[in-house]
C-alpha cells in the first residue's frame, strides 16, 4: 500500500529534520569526547556524523558515491590551499594517500 502524497511530504520533511538534528546531538557528543580526552567515544561519535552525513546524501537524492567523490575532491583543494594541518602534520597528504589506496 502506497502512503498518499501528503503523507510522504511529510515524512520526507521528518526524516530529514531527525537527520539534522541527530548531526548535532554527535557533533555535541565528539566535542564531550574531546574534553574528556577519550579516544573511542570521538571515533564513535565520529563515525555516527559521518553515517549521519552520508544518509542525508542519500535523503537529498544524490547517492553515497557523490558524497565519497566530493569528499577526495576538497581534499585535493586543502592541499592547494595554505592550511597549517599540512604545513606542520602532512595530514591531508596522509588523507589523500588514504583515499587513493581505497579507490
């Protein structure tokens, strides 16, 4: 059975506004991680914005592999741009060495 039209519109509107607001509840949650200097919550918390981020791709019609794209393209543009994680970590090369393995 179908949902009618108006109900979808709905839900569309109410999925999307629990994904936004659950990107904030983990965001607050990796900076709690972060004061209290505990590294498996942050990878946790971590991980479930990136989740987050990649299900409101999919809810705005794009697929995952868009986002996945777009993430190695500004990575690409960090490392033209003057950013000091590069200049005194060499992680965005880290990140892009990272990202070429996986393709």
């Amino acid at each position: 059975m179908m949902a009618e039209p108006q109900l979808d519109i709905v839900r569309k509107i109410e999925i999307l506004d629990r994904l936004k607001a659950d990107l904030a509840s983990f965001q607050a949650e990796l900076y709690q991680a972060l004061l209290k200097s505990d590294s498996d919550d942050f990878l946790a918390a971590g991980a479930k914005i990136i989740i987050t981020c990649f299900l409101l791709t999919k809810r705005l019609g794009l697929n995952f592999g868009h986002l996945e794209k777009q993430i190695y393209q500004d990575t690409e543009l960090f490392l033209e741009e003057e950013n000091k994680v590069e200049e005194w970590y060499g992680d965005i090369s880290a990140l892009k060495d990272y990202w070429n393995l996986k393709r």
